[in-house]
C-alpha cells in the first residue's frame, strides 16, 4: 500500500467518525479567527474561548486594535499565558494589515506570515477557514498522529506540513487536520492512547507494531 493510499484510509476513517471538521476557536471573522489563533499558541482553545468574548467586544474593530493600548491588551488576555508577546504582536499585527493590506487580512501563505506573531500553522489555519484554500495546519496533534500512523518520519512541523501535502487530498487536507486535533483529544491522546477504540487502527503502523504513543 502506498502512503497516498493509507493517507485516504485515514482521512475516510475520520470523515465518519468526525462528521463535523469545525476549528474549535471560536469567532466572527477573518480578523478575530486570527488573534484567537495567535492567542491559543501554549494555551488551550477553551481558555482562549473564554477570554476572547471580553476581548472582542472590547475592540470590536481592526482600527479598535490598532489604536488599542498593549498594556490594556496584556489585562484581557492575561490568563491565556505569555501576555507580553502575544499582546504586542496582537496590535502590531493590526497596524500591519491596515497600513499594508488595506484592511484586510492577507489571503496567502507569504503575506499571512509576515504579520507579527504569525507562522506557517497559524497562516495555513486562516488560508485553509477562511479562505477555503488547501492548508495542512501541522499542530502538535497532527505530528504526533501522523507520525504514529507512519504517514511521515519527521517532528519538524514544516516538514509535516509539505510531506502531508504529497499524500493527502488538497480537498481534505484542511478537514483532515480538524478532525486529526480532535482525535488526538478523544482517542489518540498522547501517553495513554486508546488504541482498541481508533477508528484508525487497521492503517496504524503504530497499532500494528506494538509502539508506544510516547508524544
């Protein structure tokens, strides 16, 4: 069986198990998909689910968050970890796309991770949500459950990111990766994986070798 063969296995295993392939940020547009996005980076999406309704209707505009004190920022979103940075760079990222993209966030890859504080998975989440663009977004789950499955050979995200590209489906990729971080929450959870409940154990190299799921 070739790797592009397994990979739709997988992909068919998940799309029945998980129907619905939604990111779980929640959000309004485009802008606020990609604060949240950048605020969930070393923090869990249900603490930035709390703390973005304050955040939000705080600046409920980008002018709102160009014009927005970082200091007032760091308050709102203290309890989401790394205050400091992540504040910073939400206001900066706001001046960049009304001073360079006419207000409006960038549609590619190129133009997203240019923005402060933003790198290729965030970029690939946007292109892939909003946009509706083929995107591998290579998170911590996607890694672990890829490599697990013996779809790639490699932790290094961007490696992840293009070798999955080759194998996977451009209309399912972006799918895929939901459905692999929900997974990952669910079943395939690292250290203490329930392999006799995967819907994916039959394309497992892991399941079929014995392995541990050590991350």
């Amino acid at each position: 069986m070739t790797k592009k063969e397994q990979a739709a296995l997988c992909v068919a295993a998940l799309k029945k198990e998980y129907p619905q392939a939604l990111c779980s940020l929640e959000y309004e547009d485009p802008l606020q998909l990609l604060i949240a996005t950048r605020l969930s980076a070393q923090c869990t999406d249900a603490r930035v689910n709390l703390v973005t309704p304050e955040l939000f209707s705080t600046y409920p505009t980008l002018e709102a968050f160009c014009e927005a004190k970082v200091e007032d920022v760091e308050t709102i979103i203290h309890s989401c970890g790394f205050f400091h940075a992540k504040a910073r760079d939400i206001v900066a990222m706001a001046q960049k796309i009304k001073a360079d993209f006419g207000g409006d966030v960038p549609r590619t890859l190129e133009e997203l991770i240019s923005l402060p504080g933003v790198g290729r998975k965030t970029a690939n989440l946007i292109m892939g949500d909003i946009w509706k663009q083929p995107a591998i977004v290579a998170d911590t789950h996607l890694i672990r459950i890829t490599n697990l499955l013996g779809l790639v050979n490699t932790k290094d995200p961007k490696k992840v990111e293009l070798e999955l590209k080759e194998i996977i489906a451009p209309q399912e990729s972006n799918d895929f990766c939901h459905r692999a971080v929900l997974h990952g929450r669910a079943v395939c959870i690292a250290r203490r994986p329930q392999c006799e409940n995967c819907c994916m154990r039959d394309h497992c190299k892991s399941a079929k070798t014995g392995e541990k799921n050590e991350k």
